[in-house]
C-alpha cells in the first residue's frame, strides 16, 4: 500500500508540475530589444532600445522592416513643424517588411507576406473612409500616426494598427526597392494627380523636382498630357529630370512664369502642382496659372501662407489642399508590377540601420546629389 501511495503522490505532483509549467510557458512571452531611431526633443533625433512591439488590437500586425526610408516629413517632425508628433515615438513612415505576426481580425496577408505599409492609419469604415477621405479617418488612430504619433518604421519590427487597410502585399515580381515608396510619396503622387483632374490636353506644371515632386511627375506621365514642365531650382536636381524623363520640359524658378505663359495655349498651366514647399512658391503655382485652372497643393509648409485675393481676382482659380488619401496602394503596386512606375531611380544612397545618423546628414543638407536613401536591416 505504502508503494502504490508514494507512487500517486509521485504521479500526481509530476503531473501537477507539468500543469504548471505548461501554464507558465503559455504566458510568457521572449522579450527581444530593438534599435530604434527616436524623436527625443524637438531638434534631436537618435537611437533608443525599446521592446518588439506586440499585438495589441486583433486588427494589428507586427511587421519585420526589411527596408525603410527618410522623408522631409520627417525632419518636420525634428524641427518642430508638425506639432501632434509624440516626443519618444520611433520615427520613420516608408517602409516595407515581412510580416511576423497578425491579429485574429487580419485575414487578408499571412505571416511571411512581403507587404508595404501605408503612410496613413484608417479605420475603413467611417464616412471619411467610405468616401475615400482616409486621411480624415475619424479614429482615435486615423491619419498619420505611424512615426508621428505611434511608434514608426525606423527600427526592427513595427506594429501596424488597422493592417487590414495598412498593408497591401508585394507582388513576387516587385523588389523591395520598387515598393519602398507605394506607401507614402508614390501614393502621394497618385492622389495629387488624381484630384488634378489631368486631361490629354493640359500643359502640367510641377513645381518642385524633390521626391515627391518626381512621384508626382511619374504619375501625371501616366495622363499623358500634351506638355509636361518641371520647375526646379536646384542644377542638380533639373540634370536628373533630363536625363531619366528628356520628353520633360524643365525650367528654374526664375524664368517659370514666362516660360509656362509661352508653352500653354491659354496664358498659363491648365494644373499646377506646388510640391516644393519654398518661400515664394506657392505664389508662383497660382501665377502660372491660366485662368479656370487647377491649383493642387502638396507641399507642406513651415510658415503660413499669403493667399492674395485682390490679386487673384478674376482668375476664378479653384485650390486642391491637404493630406494624402493614401487608399491606391494596391493599384500602384499593379502599376509597378506591370513595369508602368519605377521609383528605384529615386534612390542614390544606402545605409545600414546603425548607421541612420550618417544618412539623415546627408539627407537634411542635400550632400553627394543625394535624392532618397533606402535604410536596410544591419547584417546579423
């Protein structure tokens, strides 16, 4: 009998032990620290250690950055243009990765989709969304919140709220490099030329030859209109224009007003697209516009603006503003797929993640030609 209990009390604690543990593991959870590339006060910038982030809605999704890029919104938020930026965030809104993991309400990528990831953050289903307004999605969670007021893509993982409108899949024969832009300046570009209204008639001007002044310039090539001028003040930045789009007509700053009056059949562009953000700029978009034309504005601004209406007067111009509505993710990457947009030309440099600091140097003071930088994961 004394065998027989020891040998009960022997299986039960075993067993019990066994219960434990199981419930043990089943709770924990491996913690794994991160490089991330912080907002830490307004004017600085740098690396923090933060914890991989974890699902916190069932519509999230945790995604493993394979390449990430550095916006001029990004030095907004270091220069304290964009007040609603969280200090402590992980900056950093381009990107695209694999995903790792996803909530219960996630169905349409799987662990181990390549996906982009949208600039903006939107619900679907509110009145905004269901208009194609996603950049005045009315949740908590809508509009640019990743790298601004949430955690962003400048680091290893990144959770991503509303994956469900957030991420779009890589089609197999797009490279990353080709999908780095879908979610933020290429969308950008799309939506401007969208609401501009292009017809295969109009003179184009686009002011501005930065990234998303080029973005812009793809996109309205694809309207086909009679005549296309980029305005540009930087020499190196017109050289690039001619040599990778020579059907572009290209001007400086100085000489657009009487160039775009001389080129276009009714006294001015038919569209303009004011996508430089300069001081003097966005006079200049209105000016060179005939009469009846559109104004779409892209750029953003570090001080407000003068719009002139005694001087305007008669022009009947009609003004297009505000955020991207970044909902044409999945049909830019089909353009992509069928070889109609190449971004790649755009990127001149490439840095490893643990050497981000170099790249924002470069970038924020426009050294080596640069135009964009693509970030990669630091080798293992």
């Amino acid at each position: 009998m004394m065998n027989y209990l020891y040998s009960f009390n022997n299986f039960f604690l075993a067993s019990f032990a066994s219960l434990y543990c199981a419930s043990f593991f089943d709770n924990f959870q491996l913690i794994i620290i991160m490089k991330a590339f912080t907002y830490i006060k307004q004017g600085v910038f740098g690396f923090t250690e933060k914890e991989k982030p974890i699902l916190i809605d069932e519509h999230d999704a945790i995604v493993r950055v394979t390449m990430s890029s550095i916006c001029t919104s990004d030095l907004h938020i270091k220069h304290g243009s964009v007040p609603r930026a969280v200090p402590g965030i992980t900056v950093g809104h381009e990107m695209v990765g694999v995903v790792d993991e996803v909530g219960e309400k996630v169905t349409h990528v799987k662990p181990g989709d390549r996906v982009t990831v949208n600039v903006e953050t939107y619900c679907g289903e509110c009145f905004y969304c269901q208009h194609g307004y996603v950049n005045n999605c009315t949740s908590p969670h809508g509009g640019w919140a990743l790298g601004c007021r949430i955690d962003g893509g400048q680091t290893e993982y990144v959770r991503v709220p509303y994956a469900t409108t957030g991420l779009n899949r890589i089609p197999d024969n797009v490279s990353d490099e080709q999908a780095l832009f879908v979610g933020d300046i290429l969308a950008t570009g799309f939506w401007a030329t969208r609401i501009s209204e292009i017809k295969e008639e109009d003179t184009v001007l686009i002011i501005g030859a930065g990234p998303t002044g080029v973005c812009c310039l793809l996109c309205t090539l694809l309207k086909n209109p009679q005549k296309i001028i980029v305005c540009e003040k930087s020499e190196a930045r017109r050289a690039f224009i001619k040599e990778h789009y020579p059907q572009v007509l290209v001007v400086e700053p100085e000489d657009c007003e009487a160039f775009v009056k001389e080129q276009s059949l009714h006294g001015g562009a038919d569209v303009v697209m004011e996508v430089a953000g300069g001081p003097d700029t966005f006079q200049l978009a209105w000016q060179c516009a005939r009469p009846n034309a559109i104004v779409t504005i892209v750029a953003m601004y570090d001080k407000p603006q003068l719009l002139p209406l005694p001087d305007m007067y008669g022009k009947n111009l009609i003004f297009k503003t505000g955020g991207v509505d970044g909902c044409d993710c999945e049909e830019i990457l089909h353009l992509i797929s069928q070889g109609r947009i190449d971004t790649t030309p755009l990127i001149t440099h490439r840095f490893p993640l643990s050497k981000i600091e170099e790249a924002y140097d470069i970038f924020e003071n426009r050294k080596d030609g640069v135009i964009k930088i693509a970030i990669y994961p630091d080798k293992e």
